[in-house]
C-alpha cells in the first residue's frame, strides 16, 4: 500500500513554504512508486481572518511595524496566551485539517508550521490516532515556545542547543527529538567553480571584472534597502551592486527611477528571481536580514554575511551564530554597512579569512537525511 504523506504549512514567511516544497521534491525524486506527497496551506480560502492576521499580519509587522511583532511574540510565549490562541484557532482549522486528512486518506503528516502542530494532533486523534505527526522546528537556533507546546510528535530540530531545549526545558522524551542539519535549497550542496561563475555572470549581465554586492531580504526585500542603495550611491563604492527587491513591485520601481535619473551603471535592480543560487555564488558579499534560510545558504557558498536586520526573537540565534562565530557582521546602518563593503572587496584576505572560518564550521545540507527519516519512518 502507498504511503500518503501530507504536508502542512502557512505562508508567514517563505522558509515554510518552500521547505515543504524542497522536502516534496526531494522525495519524488528518491521515492516516486511508493508514496503520494500532498501539500496542504492550514488556512483554506474560507479561513480569511485568520489568514489575514498570520499571513499579512506577519509580514507587515516583521517587515514595517517590528514593535507591534516583538510584542505578539513575546506575548504568545505564555503557555496561558498560547491554550487561549488554540482554543480560538481550533474551530477554524481543525474541521477543515479532518477533511484533509479523510478526503486524501493520509497515512503520516508533517507539520511546518508551529500554530499548526496542536491543531493538526487534535485531527489527527479525530481521524486515526494511529497517523504519525513529525513536526519540524523551521527556526535553527533560537525557537518560538509554540514549537514545543504538543508533545505527542516526533520532533525534527537543527541544532544541539534546541534539541537540549526541546528536552530540558519543554519536558519532551529525548527519544523523540531528532536533531539534523538544517534543510538548504541542494543548488548549494557544492559552491561554484570559476567556469561556472562566469558562466552565470555571463548569463545575468554582471561584470566580470568587479567585485560583487549582493543585496537580498526575501520575499518583500530588505527593508533598509533605499537606503543602502543612496549609501553605496553617496560613498562611490567602487563595486557592482545587485538588489533583489522579491515582491515589492514599490521598491522596484523606486530603484529603476533613482537609477533613471542619477544614470549610474554599477547597479543592477531584480524582482523576484528563480536564480539566488547564481547571485549568491558570484557574490563576493551579501547583504541581507537574519532569515535562516539566506543566511545559511549564503555561508554554505563561502560568502561573507552582513547582517543589516534581524526578526526580534525568532532570528536572534541566526545572528549571533554569525557574529560569534566571525562569519560576517551585524551592522543596521546603511552608511556603516557600505562603510564594511569598501573595507572588503579592497582587501582579499577578508574574504579569503571569512572562507575559511565557514569551512570550519562544516555546514551540511540536511534536505537528504530529513526526507529518507520522513519516508522510513514507520506507520501505525
């Protein structure tokens, strides 16, 4: 009989999105017989308050209103706010996580999601307590207490300091939380050689003959990213400079007419893109927030990290993980940060420094393990 593994998520942020993405196409690709993948968003189209609220509420707040974020956060770390939240969520997204689970005959569910891990047992029990839930902790370092607060799951974290946490602190059975790698895009399973380099260089309209500056913040782009841009501007920096603005369509437009009317040439301006792994790889550094995914698929390319920004609580432990470990630099700045750029890219050996300090921090890619561990493990 096939498996049926069903994959849950919500778009607050792109990272768990396209992990379910990742983790489903790596498994068709190791897996294609005897198992069906099916994603499933938590919040169905009839979900609109609710999907307001996590979906556009986060991303306006972590992006514009970081106050008002820090608060719902630190708020929610209460285990009385975090059974309240349950409760109020639950007749929205339990019934419609039971049709889920009858209607495509699920038979073990992964969750990606923290407010979705007590909802999704609370289905499952419904259905067929028997299905296996295997929750995966999406944040490295420093996690939301919401992650721990079911404790009838197998638990997937990417860290040593989270899986004592997971153990120590939230009372889980050691034996059910399993540390891996953190899960990378595989275009950033080897850095690119010289050829391969050009090669993209060649294919994007990027000099060959400069330095490179990355400038990238995901799906609604940096939030200081004008003033970076006028900074590099102001400063000359003698480097070319590449910004993703992701979805913005606003900052995009602001770019293309700063660029119109101040005619500089070493700025190149990118909406959303399906290349990072190109940019990241023939950058010779990279600007960007604390998300986990940038972050770490940055370092495994070898690259130098500044950290303009962070998300107050959940990216604390990324950004400390580079500082501390001199992989790149906190500076929220925009005129300190192109101050550090010029610094760079006019002495190799900081480049060739930080290279090395990466290399010794062995960066895997637990996109392989975290799927053979998913499809291996057994069914009720």
């Amino acid at each position: 009989m096939k498996q049926r593994i069903g994959f849950l998520y919500l778009k607050t942020g792109g990272g768990h999105v396209s992990g379910a993405n990742a983790l489903i196409a790596r498994l068709k690709e190791k897996y294609p017989d005897n198992a069906e993948y099916i994603p499933q968003n938590g919040f169905k189209n009839s979900n609109r308050i609710s999907r307001i609220f996590f979906e556009k509420g986060y991303l306006a707040t972590s992006n514009y209103f970081e106050l008002g974020y820090v608060a719902f956060y630190q708020l929610t770390k209460s285990k009385t706010v975090l059974t309240f939240c349950r409760w109020l969520l639950r007749p929205f997204i339990v019934k419609n996580l039971v049709t889920f689970l009858k209607a495509e005959k699920i038979t073990k569910l992964i969750c990606l999601h923290e407010i979705l891990i007590p909802l999704a047992r609370i289905a499952i029990d419904r259905v067929n307590p028997n299905i296996p839930l295997i929750s995966i902790v999406m944040d490295p370092f420093t996690a939301h207490p919401s992650w721990f607060y079911a404790k009838d799951t197998e638990l997937i974290v990417f860290s040593q300091k989270l899986q004592k946490e997971a153990v120590v602190h939230y009372g889980f059975k050691q034996e059910r939380v399993h540390q891996f790698p953190i899960m990378l895009s595989r275009s950033f399973d080897r850095r690119y050689t010289l050829e391969e380099k050009n090669a993209a260089k060649k294919k994007h309209g990027i000099p060959l003959d400069k330095k490179i500056v990355l400038v990238v913040g995901g799906g609604e782009g940096l939030k200081a990213t004008l003033a970076i841009v006028n900074a590099f501007i102001f400063q000359r920096c003698p480097a070319h400079l590449i910004v993703i603005c992701g979805k913005n369509k606003v900052l995009k437009t602001q770019l293309e007419i700063l660029l119109k009317t101040t005619n500089i040439s070493n700025i190149q301006v990118f909406g959303f893109v399906s290349f990072m792994p190109d940019l990241i790889n023939v950058s010779d550094c990279v600007i960007t927030k604390g998300g986990p995914a940038t972050v770490m698929e940055t370092l495994s390319a070898g690259k130098p990290l500044i950290l303009a920004s962070y998300v107050r609580g959940q990216e604390l432990g990324n950004m400390l993980y580079v500082v501390n470990n001199n992989l790149g630099w906190y500076i929220p700045k925009p005129r300190k940060i192109i101050k550090k750029v010029k610094e760079i890219i006019a002495d190799d050996s900081i480049l060739n420094s930080i290279e090395q300090k990466i290399d010794t921090m062995h960066i895997q890619n637990g996109l392989e393990p975290i799927a053979d561990f998913i499809y291996r493990f057994p069914e009720a």
